[in-house]
C-alpha cells in the first residue's frame, strides 16, 4: 500500500536526478577534451610596425582568424593542433609549433616575399583587318550612322519595358514535377532543360 501511494515521488525524484547524473557524464567528458589556445601579436620584420588582417589558422583544421588592427589576435579550438600558420599576400609564409591543449603565446615577425618580375616590353602590332567579316561591317556602319543614331536627331522616343523574373530549381524530386499543381505550368518544366524557369 505505501509502495503504491509514493510511486508518483519516486518517479518524480528519479527524473530529477537524471539529469544531474548526466551532467556530472558531460563535464567529466569535457574535461577529457583539450583546448588549444593562442594569442600574440604579428609585427613586420623590418619595420616593427603591427600588421593587420593577417590570417592565422591551425595546421590542418577548419580553425582560423585574422589579427585586428594591432596585429593582435587570439585563436583557440577544441583539440589538440601543435602547429599554427601565418599567412598575408605580400609576407612569406610562417609555420610555429606551439603546444598542444596549452596556452600558447607567441610574437610573431613576418619578412616581406619579394619576388622580382622579368622586364616585360608591350608593342604595338599590326593594325587589324579583318574585310568580308560581318561583324566588322557591322560596327563601320554604327559608326558611320552614329549622327542618325543618337536620341537628339528623334522627335521622340518610344520604347517597351517589361520586366522578367527567373526562378531556379535543382534537383527537383518526380513526385512534385508531377503533382497536379504543376499540370497547368507544365510548359514551364517542357520548355527547359536545365531546370531555370523564366516567367
């Protein structure tokens, strides 16, 4: 009898302490997981002045960023990475080792790539000519009737404006092709081959 009246308690209390218990699985979970961490600040290697907008990422991971306007920046990731590149359009190229699961701090200078061009001389070559084809009888006639052509010579303009709208479908599944709702625009899915409709 006292078994049947407290059920309810006890159910209630063993959802309470459910999700305590698995709270306790998680953290403990957590704390198996390193997180690698680090922070500087990126200077040229001549000059000292901060560099911005370098791009800092960990070797062979998703995890990246950029430093700010100071040349500072801060990265940190779950895992454990031991190397981290440093990388701008103009800078060579840094790979550090830093140590995993750790904090790492480091002052990063970066050298300017220099890479010289071969000298590079533009002539001028012979004039193009190109008789019997259309297109370029096409354009001497524009040119000459370029007086006629120009909106001053008319009286007026008239001219038609319509707009247009393009919907694109990809991989368009059969069963909606096929659904009744598409039977009277079905001229719209006969009339393309790539699945952009133009209405």
């Amino acid at each position: 009898m006292f078994y049947k009246k407290n059920t309810p308690v006890f159910i209630y209390c063993l959802f309470l302490l459910i999700p305590l218990y698995s709270a306790a699985q998680q953290s403990d979970s957590l704390k198996s997981i390193k997180v690698t961490q680090v922070s500087g600040q990126i200077t040229d290697a001549v000059s000292g002045q901060p560099l911005p907008f370098i791009s800092i990422s960990f070797v062979g991971s998703g995890y990246g960023t950029r430093s700010d306007s100071l040349g500072k920046f801060r990265l940190s990731a779950s895992g454990s990475f031991n190397r981290v590149t440093f990388s701008q359009l103009g800078y060579q190229t840094i790979i550090k080792t830093i140590k995993p699961g750790q904090v790492n701090v480091l002052q990063v200078d970066l050298a300017v790539s220099e890479t010289q061009l071969k000298e590079v001389s533009v002539t001028s070559g012979k004039r193009y000519r190109n008789k019997g084809n259309p297109a370029v009888d096409l354009i001497q006639q524009v040119i000459n009737h370029k007086a006629q052509n120009r909106m001053e010579s008319s009286a007026y303009l008239q001219y038609d404006q319509y707009e247009r709208i393009g919907l694109s479908f990809s991989n368009v599944p059969s069963l909606l092709i096929n659904n009744r709702f598409f039977s009277m625009y079905r001229f719209m899915l006969d009339t393309t081959q790539t699945g952009v409709f133009f209405l």
